[in-house]
C-alpha cells in the first residue's frame, strides 16, 4: 500500500542540480510527488510503499550528481498527499539558513566542448554554465539558492533557455545560471583610460590576445574577481608585472591552455594532475621543468618549482584559445591588498598597472582569490597554502565536532592570513582567506565580509573568540562585537588554536597527542613570541611541554622581513665577522645596543630558519613573508640521503637548542660541506627532535600545524624518519598556516573551554604537569 513519505537531505545539494537529478530518478521509479529547496537543504516528498521509497533513495544516496555532497537524511512518514505526477516546487523560506554555501566550479568539460563548437548556439559564449559547473558562492545573494537570489537575476532567461531550464532531459533542466549570448552577461574590452574598444567576446579576446603578445598587461574580470595577465615567456613583460603590482620577488603562477601544455613546463604526479582538472581548479605548486622557453628567472626567482593552473571558466578557454604560450596570472590587486571585483574601482586602482582591461556586468558578491595547492615530493601528502575560490568557505556539522550542546559562536581568527568562523547553528562555517588585516583594505573586506555572514544566517553570536594578542585588528572587531552584543569574550592562544585545529580536523581529542606548532609568530601565555611549540594533550587539557629556546626578539616585526635580525640574535661569538658584515657600522652599534637592552623573547621557529637562510645562502631580507625559508627549501634539493646527520646528536635537551644547532651548522659550513647537504641536513635535525620530545613524552600520536609545515622537504622527512614509530597528522582540509586559527579557536572553545564553562587556563603554572601525568 502506497503511503507519503518526506525525505530530507542535508549537505552540498543546492546549486548543484540536485532537483534535476531527483526529478529523473523519481521518473524511473514512477513515483509520484515533489521536490523543493529550503533553508535546511532538499525536501523531496513522494508517494510510495515502503519498498518503493527504500530502493529510491538508496539510488539517490549511491549515485547523487558529481559536484553534491550529501551529509545527512532522514525519511519520515507524514500525512497522506495527493500529487500529480513529479515536479519541482517553489523554494520554502521559514526559518533560518541551516545549509552548505556551496563553492564555485570549474567550467566542466560538456561546456568547454559546447563553448567550442561553432554549430552551438553558445559557441564563444564566456559565461557558458551548466549544473555541473560555474559560479555559486561568488554571485549569491542570499539563500535558499534559487536564481532570484543569484547576481544573475538581472539577466531574465531568453525563450530558449527558458525551454532549457524546463526540459527535463537538458542539462541545464532547473540550473539556476543558465544564460546564453541573448540574454546573459556582456563583456567588454577597455583601454587604462576608460574608452570602450570592443563589447563582441570574440574581438575581445583577439585585441586582449594581441596586447598580450606584444608584452602589454591585461586586467581580466573572472567570475570571482579580477587578475591580471602578461606573457609568461617574456622576460620584460613578467618584470614589468612586478615592478607595476610592487611584487619584486614573490613566485607568480601560470595560467595554461591545457593539461598538455602544463605538462610541459611543470612535473606533474597524478595525484597533481587530478588536483589541477578537478571542480576546484586550484594553482598546484609543482617542480617546474628545465629548459623551457618560460621566463623562469623572473616568475619564481631561486626557486625549482613553479604554480601552474587550467582555465576555471569560459573567459579564461577563450582568451588561451587564442595563445600558444602560458600567462602570468596574478590576483587582480596592488601587492598586499585584496583581489578586486568592481569595474570602476578596478579602472582606478589599477591605471598605471594594466594596459587593458576585460570587464564584464555580472556582479560579484563575494570575491576570492585561487586556491593555492602542493604536494610533498616524496609522500606526496597534500598541503594546502591558499583555501579560497572552490575550496572556501568551509562546512563542517556540528555535531560531529561537538557533544554538547550548541550556542552561536564566532571566532575571529589571525590577523595574517585572516579568516573568521561561525558557528550559526547546528553547522559551522569558516570563511575563504582574506589575508593581512594590517591593510586597511583587507581588513575592510574581512568585515564587510562578516557583516554579510552575520546577516546571510541572522545570527547575533553569545559567544567571541579571539587571539590573545590585543593588537591583532581581528581581536579589536571582536571586542567592539562583544561589547554591541553583549557577548561573553574569551581569548585563545595562538599556537594552541592551531594545535585544536589540527586535533579536531583528524578527530582527536579522545586521544593523547604531541602537538608540534612551528611557526613565525603568536604571543604566548608568558607574553614571549612563541613558535617553535611542542604540546601536550588529553582529556581536554593541553600543556606547553617543550619549545625551541628563547632568543632575543629585535626590532619588532622588523625581525620577520630582516632574517640578517635573526641571525644576529642567534649567533655566537665565532660567527660576529661574518654577522657583522650584513650591516652597515652604524646598524651594528645600533643592534648591537638594542641586542644588550633586550627583554621580549621569542621561541620562533620561522625566524630560526631564517637565521639559518641568512647563514647559508646570504637570504638577508625577505621581499614577502616566508621567503628566505622557500629559498633554504630549494637549496636543499638534490641532498644527499645517505649523508644525513643530525646535528643535536648526542645531546640530551628539554627545549630545543637553538643556537647550539645554529653553530653546528656554522661550523659545517665552514668546513665546506654542500650548502645543499647542511639546509637538508637541519631540517632532519628538527625531525629527529620531535622524535626525541615524543618518546620522552611517551606519546604515540603527533599532530602537525603552523605555517612551517608548508616546507615540503620538512613533511617529507618527517613521513620518511617518523612513520615506522608514530602516528602522523596533518592538515588536509586546512592550510596549516594561520587560516586554520579561527577554526581552531572554535574547536579550542568546545573541547577545552566549554568542558569547563570557564575562561580558558594556561597550564604552564596553573595545573598539574601533563607530562607527570603521562
């Protein structure tokens, strides 16, 4: 006997042609009934006997359309409903948003086909979209996702795409953005002084094509905002780039035609290559090839490998259609400031940058900039450097992070590499990369940003978590948040929200579990700059059981851009000659006065490896964060594994020696000892010491994070030299810099705070020693 039955799925399933799917699939099974979207995800209501509906859904689980992800469904019997055959409804607004933000997709291959083919009527249409792919995030307005609520209702459907939209057997049956040259976005091609020279795509792209080719800068608008492109095999041009974007020396990516031509300027593994064709569409930062015709000096400087990515839309097939060679691609922006999205703001900012510029009229609502991916050589482990467009914002249930019960809560996050996190309701979300809010300009858009997630949820947070460090702008909003709502404020230190971070991304914290915390900076509970972090966990309790040795901390944030300031503070008496010579007199005595006045202390791993950069290779100054240890990296390639030595050993340390391992590999150096072999040789030094905390600690399992762990020979070597002995995790869903610092403050919330309902303890000399009790 046929009965009603009521379907929920939660998860990925809006914007993704989960209605169409479901149609078809209720049309096989001939039930009758209806399908809408809601706050909360996909509601399917059909007639059925309890057979009937088991065998439907189980196909609809098993086989669900390629870019949705289900999470959750619950089928329930209800009242008895009469329906007339199967059809897709009106949306349901009447409650809160309690739902995946679903991310943009790479243009699909059936559009990339179609977007060629000049017998389709969407032959060279840019803005060429199907169920399968295009943009989502970046154009919603608000939810549920229906067209109406997409930047795209300001292009009404023309008769034949309405007849598309309506057909069941189309692909773009009920996809939200489907348009076509008659009735869809237009695109236009301008000069730096405004003046429109083309608004037909195929001359577009032939004029934007040419002024590539003759070493000119073009600004292109894609659908998540703007970048801008040159020659990549023209030497002038990338510099000309540089010196324009105030970039001198930070590695620039390739946009490539196709899988082929990328294959050809950089080594890809399969796991690379699938990255790089998949729905996300992300730069993968890959060893780049020998001898090639690529402006390599100027596009990565002192580095082996290079960021490669394959068009994400039809504006980008189209252009390299008209290109034999690879282009710099670069976030449409001044160095430091966020990738921009509107036209006249664009033709302003960017007038002395850009020769032309490829705009368009689909606005974007939330701007991001590319996913940046790499792959450690050897284990090939995934490390995530950049989560943004396809990759952000982030969805995670709730209920598998957290027992108890839920409270809207927001996290602040860093304030390099800043994001923010929601907990809104019984799912949390953690915003894309907005990068550092000491630019006006990003922190303008990181609370822009919020303000829209705040209002998109309608959410008023009980609950604020911040870092500790009171100058951080992410901590300032967050206390003006509190003190307008009224919401409880609870500070979480930096490198612990990175530990929770990556304990709660693996499902940890019923275990015990080193924490190694390696990055450039985050003030600790004692009011040192830590960074060199080793924790210890369990029953929601962490401790600070072991550190890289403090050393002077000079000149502030100057530190970080001077490694030459790192190795002055780290170097021993027999190093001074060769020290001395990295200053001018003047600096020396001034120095070396702040260096015998010094107070603040810091237990930095990044900067220790930028003393050893400053040491080795004379990487003196970094033109962007980070640089000198990428440079220490590539010198260290082609060591040789058979001559690894640990410099420490012998030695029996509580807190990692410092400068003990500092004048180890001075006195390598000079006993002429490949600088290659000395850079390898101290990263297994920093391997074998965690191995030496985690057996004095008698813990199993370590946990990686921090900006650090995006060394790739590092992660390498700690998969070759720790995972006989140890289980190894790290982040995956993540980057391990500080874009995970917001989710990890939430999950410090939950599962150390909360257990307590109280502020949070610093065990170092308010609880019982972890260690002693291990």
């Amino acid at each position: 006997m046929q009965k009603t039955f009521q379907i929920q799925i939660s998860g990925r399933v809006q914007g993704v042609g989960f209605r169409p799917f479901v149609f078809t699939l209720a049309q096989q099974h001939t039930l009758s009934g209806v399908i809408y979207n809601n706050e909360q995800g996909v509601i399917i209501k059909v007639n059925a006997t309890p057979a009937q509906v088991c065998d439907f859904v189980e196909e609809l689980l098993l086989n669900p359309p390629p870019v949705a992800r289900i999470l959750r469904h619950q089928v329930t019997e209800i009242a008895p409903q009469n329906f007339e055959g199967f059809r897709i409804v009106a949306s349901a607004k009447n409650s809160q948003i309690n739902l995946p933000l679903t991310p943009d997709f790479a243009i699909c291959p059936d559009c990339q086909t179609e977007l060629t083919d000049p017998e389709n009527r969407r032959f060279h249409y840019p803005f060429i979209t199907c169920v399968n792919c295009g943009p989502r995030y970046a154009i919603t307005q608000q939810f549920p996702f229906e067209r109406d609520h997409t930047s795209v209702v300001e292009f009404p459907m023309c008769t034949t795409c309405e007849s598309e939209y309506t057909t069941p057997e189309n692909r773009r049956f009920h996809a939200q953005t489907n348009s076509c040259p008659e009735c869809g976005v237009q695109i236009r091609l301008k000069n730096n002084a405004g003046e429109i020279l083309a608004s037909e795509a195929t001359e577009v792209f032939t004029l934007a094509s040419q002024a590539i080719r003759q070493g000119q800068i073009v600004a292109i608008k894609n659908t998540s905002g703007y970048i801008l492109a040159c020659d990549a095999t023209n030497v002038a041009a990338v510099q000309q780039l540089r010196v324009k974007k105030q970039r001198p020396t930070k590695p620039l990516a390739l946009l490539c035609k196709n899988l082929t031509q990328a294959q050809k300027y950089a080594h890809l593994t399969q796991k690379e290559t699938k990255a790089l064709t998949s729905t996300v569409a992300p730069i993968i930062i890959a060893a780049a090839k020998a001898q090639t015709n690529l402006a390599t000096t100027a596009i990565a400087p002192g580095l082996r490998e290079i960021g490669v990515m394959l068009p994400s839309s039809g504006i980008f097939v189209l252009l390299m259609q008209h290109l034999d060679f690879p282009i710099v691609a670069t976030s449409g922006n001044i160095h430091g400031s966020p990738i921009l999205s509107e036209e006249t703001q664009v033709q302003e900012a960017l007038s002395e940058v850009a020769d032309l510029f490829i705009h368009h009229n689909l606005e974007v609502q939330f701007p991001q900039d590319d996913s940046v991916v790499k792959y450690a050589p050897k284990s090939q482990r995934k490390i995530v450097l950049r989560r943004s467009r396809g990759m952000a914002p982030n969805y995670l249930p709730y209920q598998k992070m957290k027992p108890t019960g839920p409270a809207q809560v927001l996290a602040m996050g860093s304030h390099l590499k800043s994001t923010f996190a929601l907990l809104p309701n019984e799912h949390l979300y953690i915003s894309q990369y907005f990068g550092n809010l000491q630019n006006y300009e990003v922190s303008a858009r990181y609370a822009r940003m919020l303000q829209s997630y705040i209002q998109l949820f309608d959410a008023k947070p009980s609950i604020i978590l911040t870092d500790m460090h009171l100058g951080y702008q992410s901590t300032i909003i967050g206390q003006e948040l509190s003190a307008t709502w009224g919401s409880k404020l609870y500070p979480v230190q930096h490198h612990q929200a990175h530990f929770a971070a990556v304990l709660a991304e693996h499902h940890l914290f019923d275990d015990q579990v080193l924490g190694v915390v390696w990055d450039g900076t985050g003030l600790g509970d004692d009011q040192a700059i830590w960074g060199g972090e080793f924790f210890g966990y369990a029953s929601h309790k962490i401790e600070r059981i072991a550190h890289l040795e403090y050393f002077d901390w000079l000149a502030a944030d100057k530190m970080a851009a001077e490694p030459r300031l790192s190795l002055l503070s780290l170097a021993s008496d027999q190093m001074s000659e060769q020290v001395q010579a990295k200053f001018s007199p003047l600096e020396w005595k001034v120095y070396q006065n702040r260096l015998s006045k010094s107070t603040q202390k810091t237990s930095s791993m990044g900067r220790l490896f930028d003393a050893v950069a400053a040491l080795l290779i004379d990487a003196d100054f970094n033109a962007f964060e980070g640089e000198a240890a990428m440079l220490l990296e590539a010198q260290a390639q082609g060591y040789d594994p058979d001559q690894l030595l640990d410099y420490l050993a012998g030695e029996t340390y509580t807190n990692l020696p410092a400068k003990l391992l500092l004048e180890r590999i001075y006195e390598a150096k000079k006993q002429q000892v490949p600088i290659r072999q000395i850079a390898a040789n101290f990263i297994y030094t920093l391997v074998e010491s965690i191995r030496q905390i985690a057996q004095k600690a008698h813990l199993e399992h370590i946990a990686f994070s921090g900006g650090v762990f995006q060394n790739a020979l590092l992660v390498d070597m700690i998969e070759t030299y720790l995972s006989q002995d140890f289980s190894l995790y790290f982040h995956s869903a993540f980057a391990p810099n500080d874009e995970n610092i917001a989710f990890g403050q939430l999950m410090y919330y939950q599962h150390i705070i909360d257990k307590e309902n109280q502020p949070p303890q610093y065990f170092s000399d308010q609880k019982e020693s972890l260690l002693e009790k291990l």
